[in-house]
C-alpha cells in the first residue's frame, strides 16, 4: 500500500489513535502522541497540512517497528476503512 500523500498531522494524529496513540503534549505547532502498550513509545510530529512525505515515512516506521509490524502492514490498518 502506498503512503497518502495528503495527509496532515492532525489526521495522523486520528489515524494513530486507532492504534492506542494520544496526544500527551503541544508545544507551537508539533504534538507529541504517545503510546502506553506494549511498551511505552513517544512520537513527535508536525501539524502541518500536508506532512513531508519523509517525516510520514519515519514515524510510520517507528510505530510499526514499535508494534512488530511492517510498515504496510501499519498502513492497512490505519487506511483501511
């Protein structure tokens, strides 16, 4: 599955909630969601409209690695309806 090229970070931040994300702080423009199971993971993103696609890359990776998944795995989960 391909990564959106439209999304924003505080559609991000929504989709990451499906996977036990919350918005824990704000500071200016970046919120930081974390994630308290299975361990806890902190990721850090932009509210910009649209998100570079690198910094959608990264994060993705970073909480499919935190879940034991592959990123297109995270994707199905997070994109599909």
């Amino acid at each position: 599955m391909r990564i959106p090229r439209d999304l924003s970070g505080a559609d991000l931040a929504k989709r990451l909630g499906r996977l036990g994300y919350v918005v824990t702080r704000q500071t200016g423009s970046h919120m930081r969601l974390t994630c308290p199971s299975p361990s806890e993971h902190h990721v850090t993103i932009p509210n910009h409209d649209p998100l570079r696609i690198g910094t959608l890359a990264a994060t993705l990776d970073s909480a499919a690695r935190h879940h034991g998944l592959s990123r297109d795995a995270l994707l199905e989960r997070l994109f599909s309806k």
